[in-house]
C-alpha cells in the first residue's frame, strides 16, 4: 500500500470514529455502562463475523495460543472502548474529543522512551503547549465545579491506552529483528479488546433495558463506528508510523465537533475550544516544522 493511500484510508478511519458523539446524543434511554456494553457486544459480534471470513476458522486457535503482545494490545483496546463511552455519557463531546487530542504527543513520548525514538526541541514545545491547553481546561471544569470534570479524567485514560497501544504496534509491523520470525498478527487484538470490554461492563449495566431504538443505534456504532475503522487503523500500522496515525486521528475531533453541533446542536464550550485551539496548534505547528526540516534534508541531500 502507498504511502498516499494509506494516509486517505487513515482520514476515513477517523470520519467513521467521529460518529460517536452525535449517534450517542441521540440515544433515548441507554446509560453510562449499557452504552459501553453493548457497542462492545456489537463489535465482538461483528469482529467475529469478520475475522472468520478473513482468516478462516483457524484465527480462533491462532487468539488462544498468542503471544502477550497480542493481549496486551487488546488490554489497551479495551481500555479504549470502555473509558471513551464512558467520559462521553459524562461530558460533552468536544471536552472528550480534545483530551483525546494530546494522543500524538503521549505517543510521541511513548515511542522515545521505548522504542529510543529522539524527539526534537519542537516536540517538546508542542508537548509543553499541549499540556498547557488541558490544564486550562480542567481547570475552567474546576472552577464551576461541573461534573464534566470527571467525563474529562476518564478520556484521559484514552490517549494513554493509545499510545501504548500505537507503540506496541508499531513495535510488532517492524517484527523482532529477527528475518525468520514474521511479525505478529495483531487483528484480532481489537476483538479481544471488544470482549474484554464487553465482559467488565456487563456487570455494571445489569439489568439491560435498552429499548429497540438504541440496540438499532448502537450496533450502527459498533460496526461502523468501531469495528471497521480499528480493523483498518491496526492494517495501517503496517505503513504508516505510530505518531503519523495518532496525529491523523486527530481529525477525529475536528470531525466529532462538527457532527455533534450540527447533528446534535451541541455547541463546545469557551474552555474547550480556548483549550482545544492550543493542543491543534501545538500539532499542527509541530507536524509544519517537521515537514519542513524534511523538505530541508531532501534538498540538502540532492544537492
């Protein structure tokens, strides 16, 4: 896969990530925990369904005699799935959407401690920035003592699972080093990240009293919102670097934002998009830099 078509796919992974905000504002009685619940149910159902016809029915046995990169990679899914449904029933969505925003540089970070990746003094900055615009935010969520502040402590735990996970994928495309031993198949991560999930939260959603409406809604997350583009997101690994993808996801809020104001007339709060714009401009300042220096060496090394 080319460079170029694999950063399209990544685009529309995050257009299909940034439904969940405005599907979820239009759920009529489903709570906290049984949203979690079944979206997850629905992506283990799909997964099923999806990996069988990718791999046949050996990829079952494949899951149970796994290495531990493939379960500490659904370990962070799960993490994933769960806290995100869960911070989006507690705050709005643009409040969950930039949290998740400081994914690339908690990558960032992540790939230079363990994969020895050297950051530059511009990453560091925009790390410093970032982290300037969520303590903004929370502490405005701090000051009018809103509940939100808890929906916002919960997303964190997304961006941090990520960049774990993104790190160890990245580590597994690239293999062992070893030419003999082919790198892991981390597919069926997501699935037992959904199961995971699905597991922990079932307890917590008990008794179930979705009505037929949100099941409908729901499953419409869980397979499109979730089981297709984190499918894609893991084939991707294998083309695109770790920090590339979480700073493409980022579209995501762009997207989310978008979708919940217009779809769901939630309009972000002055703390979110005060918050939100410096996190976007850390990256964004960061990513121009980068392409710069790049352009800078191409020349220097054709002339």
């Amino acid at each position: 896969m080319s460079h170029s078509r694999a950063v399209s796919l990544m685009v529309l992974v995050t257009l299909m990530w940034s439904i969940a905000g405005v599907v979820t504002r239009h759920l009529q009685g489903a709570e906290s925990f049984e949203v979690t619940f079944w979206r997850s149910a629905f992506t283990v159902l799909a997964l099923s369904v999806g990996l069988s016809a990718m791999r046949g029915g050996a990829w079952w046995r494949d899951v149970l005699r796994a290495r531990w990169p493939l379960w500490a990679s659904g370990l962070c899914w799960a993490v994933m799935f769960t806290a995100f449904m869960v911070a989006i029933t507690l705050t709005t969505v643009a409040n969950v959407l930039v949290t998740l925003a400081v994914g690339p540089l908690v990558t960032a970070l992540f790939a230079r401690v363990v994969l020895h990746h050297e950051l530059p003094r511009r990453t560091w900055i925009a790390i410093a920035l970032a982290g300037i615009g969520i303590a903004w935010m929370f502490g405005r969520e701090m000051q009018v003592g809103s509940g939100a502040l808890a929906g916002m402590a919960v997303a964190l735990a997304v961006p941090l699972a990520g960049a774990a996970n993104w790190t160890l994928l990245q580590h597994i495309a690239h293999g062992s080093g070893d030419p003999d031993e082919p790198a892991q198949d981390m597919l069926p991560a997501v699935w037992i990240g959904a199961v995971l999930s699905s597991l922990a939260t079932l307890p917590l959603a008990w008794p179930l009293r979705t009505s037929g409406h949100d099941l409908a809604l729901l499953a419409l997350l869980g397979i499109v919102q979730l089981s297709i583009p984190c499918l894609l997101a893991v084939r991707l690994t294998r083309v695109l670097p770790g920090p590339e993808i979480a700073l493409l996801a980022l579209l995501e809020v762009i997207f989310g934002v978008a979708w919940a104001w217009l779809g769901a007339g939630e309009a972000p709060g002055h703390a979110a998009l005060i918050g939100g714009a410096l996190v976007l401009a850390a990256l964004v300042g960061n990513e121009l830099l980068a392409l710069r220096a790049r352009r800078g060496q191409l020349v220097a090394a054709h002339g």
